[in-house]
C-alpha cells in the first residue's frame, strides 16, 4: 500500500511538472506576441529629403519654375520635367515595393486634386516650395508634391 501511495505521488508530480510548464510556455508565448507589434514604416519621412535634395539641386529646381501649370503634365515641355522628376525620385526611392507620382503646381492651388487614384491602402505625400529669389522679376514660385504608397 505504501508503494502504490508513493506511486500516485510521482505521477501527480510528474502532472503537476507538465502543467506547469504548459503554462509558462503559455505565457512566454502570449507575451512574445504582444512584444513583437507591427511597425508601419513612415514613408512620409522618406519624401522629406528627397523634395530637400529637389530644392538644392539647381537643373531640378529650374525645370520645376519652367513648369507651365495652365498646361496639363502629359504636353510638351512638361511632360518632360514631370519625367525628369520621377526619374530622380525613382533613383532616391530604391524600394521596389513602392510606387509614386510626381506633381508641380501653383503656390495657391491645391495639389491634392491631382492625387493618384486606384490605389490600394494608404497615401503618402510631401510638398515642397520652389522658389527663385525675390528679386528676380519674373517671381512664380511653384509647390512639387510626391505621393507615394504600396503596389499592389
């Protein structure tokens, strides 16, 4: 009888140990999959300094205050500065799973109107002034604005 006593107690121990141990891994597993949250880079902060570079570049900057916005983007002249733009924001924008679009309008419009359609997910934008000096006679400062967001 003393035998079968101890018996039923390593055998409780034993299920006492593995329970316990469940409930540990239980434990380290659920706060491991708390710890480790999603985080969403911020591609706002990659159009910042490429609208910055836009702005000391001075061939960019001249072909963005030669920009005629009484036009459309896809005539003439401006078709090619358009080109020119994504060709250079394409070569700062090294990471094939984004896409953008390049806009140039006046001070006082609003750019927005112009924003890419048929996107999935979330859109990215930066706006950036391009001026001449205010002396210059011929003052028509122009906003670029980048939008950026996933491809599908």
């Amino acid at each position: 009888m003393v035998i079968k006593k101890r018996e039923k107690r390593g055998i409780l121990r034993i299920v006492e140990a593995s329970i316990s141990i469940l409930i540990i891994l239980s434990v380290l597993l659920l706060l491991m999959s708390r710890g480790v949250e999603r985080k969403e880079t911020d591609f706002n902060a990659m159009i910042v300094p490429v609208l910055e570079e836009m702005a000391q570049n001075s061939s960019l900057r001249g072909e963005i205050l030669s920009y005629n916005t009484s036009e459309g983007s896809g005539i003439g002249n401006n078709k090619e500065i358009i080109n020119d733009l994504e060709i250079f924001v394409g070569s700062k924008i090294t990471n094939p799973a984004l896409n953008y679009s390049v806009r140039i309008c006046e001070l006082k419009q609003v750019c927005a109107r112009e924003y890419p359609l048929n996107i999935e997910g979330n859109l990215y934008s930066g706006e950036r002034v391009i001026s001449t000096n205010i002396t210059e006679s011929d003052f028509d400062p122009k906003k670029v604005k980048i939008f950026l967001w996933k491809k599908d």
